[in-house]
C-alpha cells in the first residue's frame, strides 16, 4: 500500500541545504512546494566543509560556480595526531569516479544560494517558524497561520505531505515522541570563528587531535572556523558556559595552544551536544523526515551536508516514482548507520592503524597492486562515498578486523 494517495502539494519545513534541494527537484518536476523557513539566524552555522559526493549535486542544481564565487577551494583532508603524525588526503589521488575536490563555504551564503535557486524553480518561501500539532487521528497538522498563509499557492486546504527537513530541531519526533537510537559518544561540540590560524595546507580541512577529543580547522574566507569536540566532562572542567570553556581550552589545552598562538575568536561560541542520534521512523502517514532532522551522526568526516542533500535527492526519486515512504526510509536509515559505524572506526583508532598498516607492507608485486585497490576504497571515506558503497564498508569492516596485523589500535585512539 503506498503512504500516500496524491502527492502534489507539499510543505517543507526548514530553510537549510534538505529543504530547499528538496524544493528545487519537486518544483521543476511541477510540484507545488511552499518552504516554510524561521527568520530566525543563528549568528554562525555548522556545516561549512563539504566532500567531494556533494559536488555532481552542485553541478545538477546549478549552483556550483556561485558557491566556488564566496568559498575555498578544497583540495583534500589532513589528520594529525600528536601534532607530527599527518594523514593526508587528497582528493586527486582518490579513484577517478569520484569528485576531485569540494569547498570549505560561509554557511548563511550557501542557504541562501540554494534558497535563491529554490525560488527560481518555482518554489514558495514562507517566512515562518511553524508549529506542528497531532490530531485526534494522529495525523500532523501545520499550525493554522502556516496553513493559511500557504493556502492560495496550493489548490487544497491540506498539504498532502509534510516534510520535516527543520534540522535538530525533530519537529515531528518530538511532536510524536519517536524514540532516537543514540550513539555511544557522549561529546560537545563548541564551535566559533578566529582570525587566523597556520594550515599545513592551504585549503585543507583540518582534523587534530588534542588531549581529550579532536579539533577542526576550516580554512573560509578571511578566517578559520575551529570547533573543538571534546567529552562532556572534560568541558565541563573548563568552565560553565560556552564562552568559558572555548577560551580556556584554546589557551589551555597544549595542542590547541600550538595550533592558533595568537587566534582571536571573531563570533560567539555555539555549543552541540546529543547529536549522535537516529530517528527510529523517518516517515509515517502523510509526513517524513529529512536531513537532520531525522538523523545526525558526527562532525567527523564532514557526512552531514552530503547525507541532507542526498536525502532529498532520494526523497524526490521515490516521491516521483510513487513509491511507498518506507522505501526512502530504509536507504537512509542504511546510510546514517553506515557513517555510524565508519565514524566509529575512527575514534576506536582501528581505521587510521589500517591506513598505517596499509602504508607500511612490504614492496613486492602482490602488495603494490592490492594496496592501491584498497587505498582507493578507503579513500571514499574522504570523499564522501563510504556510506552508501557496500562494498567499500564490507571492505573497511574486513581490514579494521583482520589487517591491523599486531599494531595495537589504541595509538590513534580518541578519548
Ligand atoms: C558540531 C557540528 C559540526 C558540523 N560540521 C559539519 C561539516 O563541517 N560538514 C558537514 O557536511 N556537516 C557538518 N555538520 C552537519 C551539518 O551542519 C548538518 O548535517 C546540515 O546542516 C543538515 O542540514 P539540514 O537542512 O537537515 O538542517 P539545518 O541546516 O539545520 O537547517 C534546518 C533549518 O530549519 C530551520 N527551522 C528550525 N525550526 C523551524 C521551524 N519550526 N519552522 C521553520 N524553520 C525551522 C532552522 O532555522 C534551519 O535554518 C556539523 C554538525 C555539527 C553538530
């Protein structure tokens, strides 16, 4: 039986990356589309380095050469552990199906581009932070001013799906108290911008690991975003806000100390935490999750944006083919626990002893043919494509298992 009987008006909730790709599918295959996006700014937003699978989306959405007109270039990813040991990869040596590079990019002008594009392929942009109730039969309902001020652009009173893409905010889990499984790493996010900091490559994402946790550096355009991702309690020792806590720990911690002597952080400081979590539904009658909202994992390997904006591509395709909900549902549950599991193998340390295993076999015909086939697979990790290739998790679940040979994992290890 299929979720639901028509499927022409639809309301999106959230103005972000899902939502507004979403609306621009559905749009020019002639659906009626209102996004309903809050005024509200958050003064900085997280999702700002983008991997390489994000690129064809771009290029199909045609918006890639305005995100290239206000973004870095990124050319590839660098992990450094105990400030000497760097894992760098670049995203020309990965295998050629794959995408060659992606942009590091100012979150608010990249909303608005793909916003912009939205609206030029026929959507609707309501200005509105909505409020969702359930009804005596359990179906969603959108609050009566949504409705209204959407009525004269759809040709019913009701949409006839209600897309929840309003990010962490779970409007329609929390309205409908679905369970989240979550993931075991209790850590906080604590996110700004600095002026300046040294790169070991220019325009690289840049991953370290301190004391307690890792850190990013994301090279835009005149300055740097540096997040920290430490455990609950080691921040917590640093101070109670989160103000307090970035400071001390960027004048405290030794590596972070080494890696901005002289940063000075330009915004203020947001704090994530709880965000290692899945939706147990992602769709029901007449509604359905997208993007983050119905799962986020971790900031770790930069799968946020791509998993958003896949989801809707996914959406769109089995919307337009009729198909029943449930089938979007079980690709993207399998791609968030994908990036569960490949997210784990980095903080267990089994994912970067591989690569150092891989990197040290011995010279001989055999290895220098296989070590490639593998260095390519792993390599989709990087780029993005580790999450929905099969084989290339089978493969990365096969080498973290058997192929450490007797290096012990826990020298990459994350506490
Ligand atoms: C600490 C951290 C670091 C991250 N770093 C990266 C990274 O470097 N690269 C990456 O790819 N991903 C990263 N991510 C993930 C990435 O930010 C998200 O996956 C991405 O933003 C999801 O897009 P979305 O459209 O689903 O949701 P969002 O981008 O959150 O958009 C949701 C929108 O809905 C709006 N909204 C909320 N409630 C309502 C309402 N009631 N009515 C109307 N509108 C509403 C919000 O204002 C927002 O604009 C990071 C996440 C975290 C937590």
């Amino acid at each position: 039986m299929k979720d639901m009987s028509s499927k022409k008006n639809i309301a999106i909730i959230g103005g972000g990356p899902a939502a507004s790709t979403l609306a621009i599918l559905l749009s020019k295959k002639g659906y009626k589309v209102v996004i309903f996006a809050t005024k509200e700014k958050a003064p900085i937003l997280v999702g700002e380095s983008l991997v390489p699978m994000i690129i064809p989306m771009l290029k199909d959405l045609g918006v890639e050469e305005e995100v290239a007109s206000y973004s870095i270039y990124k050319p590839g990813a660098c992990f450094t552990f105990d400030a000497t040991e760097v894992f760098d990869f670049r995203f020309s040596d990965t295998p050629s199906d794959l995408p060659s590079y992606a942009y590091n990019v100012p979150r608010d002008k990249f909303n608005q581009t793909l916003l912009n594009a939205a609206i030029k392929a026929g959507a609707r942009v309501v200005a509105r932070k909505v409020e969702l109730t359930v009804d005596e039969e359990g179906q969603i309902k959108l609050d009566d001013k949504s409705l209204q001020e959407a009525s004269n652009y759809w040709d019913r009173n009701e949409p006839d799906l209600i897309v929840d893409s309003a990010g962490r905010a779970n409007l329609i889990g929390r309205v409908l108290d679905i369970p989240m499984e979550n993931g075991p790493r209790q850590d906080v996010a604590l996110f700004a911008h600095v002026d300046q900091t040294e790169l070991v490559d220019p325009g690289y994402v840049h991953n370290d690991r301190i004391k307690q946790g890792w850190c990013w550096r994301i090279p835009l355009p005149g300055r740097v975003s540096f997040g920290f991702v430490v455990p609950e309690n080691y921040a917590l020792k640093h101070g109670e806000t989160a103000e307090q806590q970035y400071d001390n720990l960027l004048n405290k911690d030794a590596v972070l100390k080494q890696l901005a002597p002289n940063a000075k952080r330009v915004t203020e400081v947001l704090r994530f935490k709880n965000y290692q979590s899945i939706s147990d539904k992602l769709c029901g009658k007449k509604w359905v999750m997208l993007g983050d909202s119905g799962g986020f994992i971790d900031p770790v390997f930069s799968s946020g944006m791509l998993l958003a904006m896949d989801s809707a591509y996914k959406l769109a395709e089995v919307l337009e083919q009729d198909k029943p909900l449930s089938d979007y549902e079980d690709i993207i549950k399998q791609h968030l626990q994908a990036w569960f599991e490949i997210v784990s193998y980095y903080y267990n340390g089994r994912l970067m002893t591989a690569i150092k295993v891989g990197d040290s076999l011995e010279d001989n015909w055999f290895n220098r043919i296989l070590t490639p086939w593998i260095s390519g697979h792993v390599s989709r990790i990087f780029s993005g494509a580790a999450g929905s290739k099969g084989f290339s998790l089978s493969l990365l679940r096969f080498l973290v298992k058997y192929g450490l040979k007797d290096r012990k994992p826990d020298y990459y290890k994350i506490k």
